[in-house]
C-alpha cells in the first residue's frame, strides 16, 4: 500500500502570490474521488500562519497528471 498522503506539491498561493509547496489536507483516494466527483480539494502552504485554500481548475488538471504519473 502507497502512501495515503499526497507528496507536497507546488500550487499557487493567493495569499502569498507566488508557487509554493502545498500540503494536501486530503488522501490519495480522497483526491481521485475529488477529481471525478468535483468536490473541493483543501490545501495548505505551511508558513508562521498556515494559508488553506481549494485548488482552482487548473491545479485540480495538474493534480490529476500528476496522479496518472505517480508524481505525487
Ligand atoms: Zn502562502
């Protein structure tokens, strides 16, 4: 069994404007669900005050490729 946690991967973070590397506050199987049934997909940008949002339709697009890689 592979890890059920995603390996951070870069996002954008719209508080600090710029790519960073997101925690994903969701599991492998949670994101594939996700991505088929377009629920939300929280993140995190772990700093002095952690930043969370939902991925945008194009992360959500790079999180499945990555996916499909085994990338994350
Ligand atoms: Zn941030």
């Amino acid at each position: 069994m592979s890890a059920r946690f995603l390996t951070p991967f870069l996002a954008f973070c719209p508080e600090c404007k710029q790519q960073v590397t997101a925690t994903a506050l969701f599991t492998r199987a949670e994101a594939k669900e996700a991505l088929t049934t377009g629920a939300e997909l929280e993140v995190m940008h772990a700093t002095d005050s952690d930043h969370r949002w939902y991925l945008d339709e194009q992360e959500r697009e790079n999180l499945r490729r990555r996916i499909g890689t085994g990338e994350v």
